[in-house]
C-alpha cells in the first residue's frame, strides 16, 4: 500500500481540521484516542499524550525535531495524523511505502 493510500484511507482530507503541526505532520486531536502508537513509533520525540479531564490526545511536543518520516501518521489508525504538502514534495514520506515495518 502506497503512502497516499495509508492516508486517503482513514480520513478525507475535507475532514481534517488539525490543531498542532509540524512543518510534516497535522493533529487532529477529535480524531486522536491517545493510543500512544505515534509517540513509540517517533524516534526524535516529536509528539506526546497530553490529559485534560475530559479528553486525551496527542500534540506535537518538538516540532523542530520532525523531519516528516511519516511513521506516526502510518502508526495512526483513526486518521488523527496526516502528512502535510511538504512532506510530499521534499520525498520525505518514502518510508511509508513499506508500512509492514514501521
């Protein structure tokens, strides 16, 4: 399954109305039910679960650290994280064309 496909299968962009981003990813926190797959899949500590009484959800903690993997958003089965434009365009999402190993 290609990159492309990881994301258009989760969520439609229209539905996609983030609230943190890096210059690489978006979070959707409606989307996010604080799984955590994300944050273990991110070697640079980019995103961490925050708690708030009457939600969890993940945020992007460093986003000078995201170098736009994309492991996080292939982590992400509810569609909270997508990658961005650039990541696209600066091929940095290779890595999400094989999701087996991430």
């Amino acid at each position: 399954m290609s990159a492309l496909q990881v994301e258009t299968s989760r969520r439609s962009r229209a539905d996609h109305h983030p609230r943190w981003s890096s210059g690489y990813i978006e979070v959707d926190p409606k989307f996010c039910e604080a799984c955590g797959e994300c944050v273990e899949v991110c070697r640079r500590e980019v995103l961490r679960v925050v708690g708030f009484l009457v939600h969890k959800h993940v945020r992007v903690r460093h986003p000078e650290k995201c170098r736009g993997c994309g492991k996080c958003a292939a982590a992400c089965s509810n569609g909270a994280i997508v990658l961005r434009e650039r990541a696209y365009e600066e091929g940095r999402s290779a890595s999400l064309i094989d999701t087996a190993n991430v």
